[in-house]
C-alpha cells in the first residue's frame, strides 16, 4: 500500500512538473501569435463534432472491446491486427481534440505576464473535457506537448504539436496526438517537401515531411525539443515502477495531423527502444487517417526496425477518407498550380493498413513499400468531394470501427 501511495505521489510530482514546463512553453511565444479560428478558408477540423457525452456513448457502445484492450495493456498479437485495441486508441485520439482553445489563450496571456499560477489555472481547466473522459475510463491523462500555438525556432507559418499520454495504473502508457484545428497546423501539413533529418540518430536520417519533421523535432526557445520531451516522460513514468513489476507498454495513435506526428513519433522510440536501455517496452501503433508522411527510405526502414520489435503498426482508413490519398496531391488543390500540374508522389504509406467500412468488413490494403510512387493519386475534384471529406472525420470513422469489431451498429 505504501508502494502504492507513493507511486501516486511521485506520478503527482511528474505531473505538476509537466504544467511548468507548459507555462515556460508559452511564456515564450512571440507577441504576434495568432490561433486562426476565425480564418475566411478553415481547414478540415477533425474536432467537429466531437464531445464528452459522444465520446462516453461510444464508450459504452464498445465497453466490452474497451475493457479486453485494457486487459492486454493495448498490446496486440505480433503482425496479427487486435481490432479490440483500435477502439480504445480511437478514443484516446478523439479525446485529445476536446482542448478547450479559449482557456489556452488565456494562459497564454497570463504566462506572458508572469503571473505561473493563474497560468497553471488556465491550462487544468483547458484540459477539462479531456481529464472527464479520461475519469470515465478510470485513466490518468497529463498533457506532454502544448505547442499547437507556437513555431520552432527558426519557423514562422507552422506550429508544434498538441499531444497527451492515457495511462491506466502505469500498466501502459498512450502517446495520443491530437490533429488538424487551426490555420497553422494546416500549414504544418502543407509543408511537405521532402526533408532529410541530417542526422542517423533522427528517423535513421531518412526523407520525412519537412512541416511535421520540424514540428515534431524542431527547437522551441529554452524549452527544447518535442521528441525529447516524450522520451523523457516515459523514462521516468517507467522510474516509478517499483522493480520487478511488468514493464511499462508504450503505444501511439493520432488521427489526421495527429496520425502523421504519432507515425514519426513510434519510427523515432523504435529507433530510441533498439539503441538505449530502456525500462519501458514499445508496444503497437494506430493511427487513423493519415496522409502520406515520408519517402520509400523511411517505411523501408521502419518496416525493417519492425522485424526485430516487440510490437506493430497499423494504419486505418475509413472508405475513401480523401486525406489519406495525400501528402503530396495536385497542387492545384491548395490554389498553387495549374490541375493538370500534379507533384510527384514521392511519398509512401507505412504498413499496415486496413481500409473499413460502416457497410462491409474491414480489407487489407495492399503495401506501397518498395513500389514506384508513380503521379499524385487523385484528382482534385475526388480529393474534395464532399463524402470523401466527410470519411475522414472521426463522427464517421466510429460505425466503421463498430462494424469491424463485430458490433451491430
């Protein structure tokens, strides 16, 4: 019992710790900051429609699902999809969305000024929806990155990621990245020339989106570095274990934006889990609609990396969420080119994906890896069809996660 008080105790400290390095994030953003809400060409906003009361119907729609995901630490069969665990990471990546931005704002405001405390304040209570829906399922949930207001050093139109870990009696951690809610992460994601890390202890140095890169591993003033950031929250959650329990289980999960930050996010602590001691073990990855992040060399790595860990990474597209079909597409379809002008599709999807469906079971997609990218996949009037649009929000995704967990919907 006492081991067990003062685990709470130090996972408490770890907390608050983590609400002041929040404050110095934003203590530090520059006076010209601008949230974009009110942008005359918004982007797609994976957050529409989303809620606490949603998110606990849906909950109780898949309790049972929840509940074995929570009983295998989220940690499916080796090459072998657990589509039980996809219900639980689809939530805690819908959960993420549920940041309260106008509280955000006012911490901003007050951590400019210097006044820590009511800072603090401002940042628990921007986290309320997503602290409820974590009590519900009786999860603890801390923020890590709040940077989707700020650019990297260096950087003007893009912005950092937002993203939380879910953890359940430190038995297994979630990586959960929230995705697109603002102008300046939809910059984030067009900024997607091709961008090598310039360094083999970075993604193995391979060809990654320049706007999610920079975001994720880009320097943000005296506060750092994202990445590390990460790596060091589970180095020391793993710390608070006392020695000779289960190791803690690391997994990742994003939807959109987030999918593409929770990808380079895994491919990194794959490449950190085989070349430090860790206390943690590096479990699977979900993501769910995600765009084209990276070039043959990173997915041929990744997939190689994969061969000798512990866990696996699924991609999930819900039937033609036009965002998968990206990143490169014609450019025309941003305003910058002529529509018969497409990128080359240089970029290539990780492994493994499963397409699903509200009306028909789940179906392997084929692998891009090692294939010849070929042209810009679709046409800007597919990319932009309404229904494809409307896939790839997370309201639509839910019935076809039903369908393939074998729930009536």
């Amino acid at each position: 019992m006492a081991d067990s008080i003062s685990r709470e105790t130090e996972y408490a400290r770890l907390h608050t710790e983590l609400r002041y390095h929040h404050v110095q994030q934003l203590s530090q953003i520059g006076d010209n900051y601008k949230l974009d809400q009110d942008s005359d060409n918004p982007p797609i906003d994976g957050s529409d429609g989303l809620s606490v009361d949603l998110l606990k119907v849906w909950t109780q729609q898949a309790k049972t699902q929840f509940d074995d995901a929570v009983e295998k630490r989220v940690f499916g069969q080796k090459n072998t999809i657990s589509w039980e665990n996809t219900i639980l990471t689809f939530l805690e990546s819908s959960a993420v969305y549920l940041r309260d931005v106008t509280k955000v704002v006012a911490a901003i405001r007050e951590a400019k000024l210097g006044n820590e405390k009511k800072a603090i304040k401002y940042l628990e209570e921007a986290d309320t929806d997503i602290q409820g829906i974590a009590k519900v399922w009786g999860f603890d949930y801390v923020t890590i990155c709040d940077l989707f207001q700020r650019s990297p050093d260096g950087q003007e139109v893009i912005v950092g990621p937002f993203c939380g870990a879910f953890s359940k009696n430190m038995s297994f951690v979630g990586i959960a990245f929230k995705g697109t809610t603002s102008t300046p992460e939809w910059n984030t994601d067009l900024n997607r020339d091709p961008k090598a890390t310039g360094d083999s202890s970075i993604l193995w140095n391979t060809n990654v989106s320049e706007g999610v890169s920079n975001g994720l591993f880009g320097t943000y003033g005296d506060w750092g570095v994202p990445m590390d950031h990460i790596v060091e929250f589970l180095q020391e959650s793993a710390s608070l274990l006392p020695e000779g329990s289960t190791k803690l289980v690391v997994h990742s999960t994003g939807h959109s934006l987030g999918a593409s930050y929770a990808t380079l996010c895994y491919a990194q602590l794959l490449l950190y889990y085989s070349t430090n001691p860790v206390e943690w073990t590096l479990g699977d990855m979900y993501t769910y609609g995600s765009p084209r992040v990276a070039e043959n060399n990173f997915t041929s790595q990744l997939q190689t990396a994969l061969k000798t860990a512990p866990g696996s990474t699924w991609r999930i597209v819900n039937r033609n969420d036009s965002v998968t079909a990206i990143v490169p597409a014609p450019k025309d379809c941003f305003g910058e080119g002529d529509p018969n002008d497409d990128d080359p599709r240089v970029y290539i999807h990780t492994d493994t994906g499963y397409r699903i469906s509200a009306n028909a079971s789940p179906v392997l997609l084929d692998s891009e890896i090692g294939q010849d990218p070929g042209p810009a996949p679709k046409t800007v009037e597919y990319l932009w069809d309404d229904q494809h649009v409307k896939d790839h929000m997370p309201p639509e995704y839910w019935p076809a996660l039903l369908v393939a967990n074998g729930i009536p919907n």
